[in-house]
C-alpha cells in the first residue's frame, strides 16, 4: 500500500499547512505549475515527489520532470500531465492518446478547480487536486490524497488548505 498526497498549482508556494500532510504520505505527486524549484527541493527533504512540468514552469522544472509521467505503482496504471482536460472534454494533445494507452487514473492539473471524475467511456478515473498555491483564481486551497492497494484506488480525501 502506498499513501499519496497529490497537489498542483503550487506557483512557488509551499507551507507548514502543504508540508504537514507531506509527512503523512509515502510519495507526493505534482500535477504541474511547480513555480519554483525550491518547492520541490522542500518536499524531497522529506518524502519522494513524482511530477511533471506545467505551462508557467521553468528550465529548471522542465529538466527535471517530463510533460508527461506514466508509470505503475501497487498494480495501478498512472498517467500525470498538467493540461489534460476531464472526461469527454479532454485536451486534443491527449483525445486519441489516452484512448490507445488508457490508465485506470489520469490526472491533471492546470485549472485550479478540484474535480474528481469518473470516465465510464474509459473505465478511468480523473483526478484534478486544484491548486495548492496563492497564485490564481480559485478561493480556497485544495490537495487530495489517497491510497493505491492492490491495484485499488482507496480511501480519496479532499484536503482544504483554507483561503488563499
């Protein structure tokens, strides 16, 4: 079993609130619009982060994660990415992709509104966290964090940071 905390958004932004809840995961996933490095820097003091860049982040970012991050933990096929769109509206970067390469959880970032879908068409599950971070148009901060058992996805929470 593997406990994840998943946020996006951050813009640059992390806190005692962000970081509380990094040491109660076993990897931290990034959806994208890291910011600033040092975000990151700070979350791998503590725990492992698997990520990927979104559309305001830097060199620094795009060196360090890919546009894309597919992999397999406890049996459960992963795909992250920051733009990716929601179920019967996805992005066209990722419209025919993800109908060849389905994973049982897409998950994205970019719009800073959390929402958790269920893609009957394809038998996934999306997973947007919102936005972790200050910077932005939504009113409260927002991650999610769950379980991966056993090819299983469990125990979904919705953490509220408060506002921004």
């Amino acid at each position: 079993m593997k406990k994840i905390l998943l946020l996006s958004d951050t813009h640059g932004f992390v806190d005692e609130q962000i970081i509380k809840f990094v040491k109660q995961a076993d990897e931290v996933w990034h959806a994208g619009d890291i910011g600033d490095i040092k975000v990151i820097d700070t979350i791998l003091k503590i725990k492992p982060v698997r990520a990927v860049y979104g559309n305001i982040d830097g060199i620094e970012a795009r060196k360090m994660f890919p546009l894309d991050n597919r992999f397999i933990l406890e049996g459960v096929k992963v795909w992250i990415t920051h733009i990716g769109g929601y179920p019967n509206r996805y992005d066209r970067r990722i419209k025919d992709e993800i109908k060849i390469h389905t994973p049982k959880l897409f998950i994205s970032g970019h719009s800073h509104i959390l929402k958790v879908m269920y893609d009957k068409k394809l038998n996934l599950l999306h997973m947007n966290s919102g936005a972790a971070g200050k910077h932005g148009f939504h009113k409260v901060r927002t991650m999610l964090r769950f379980e991966l058992e056993a090819g299983e996805i469990k125990n979904l929470e919705i953490i509220e940071l408060g506002k921004k």
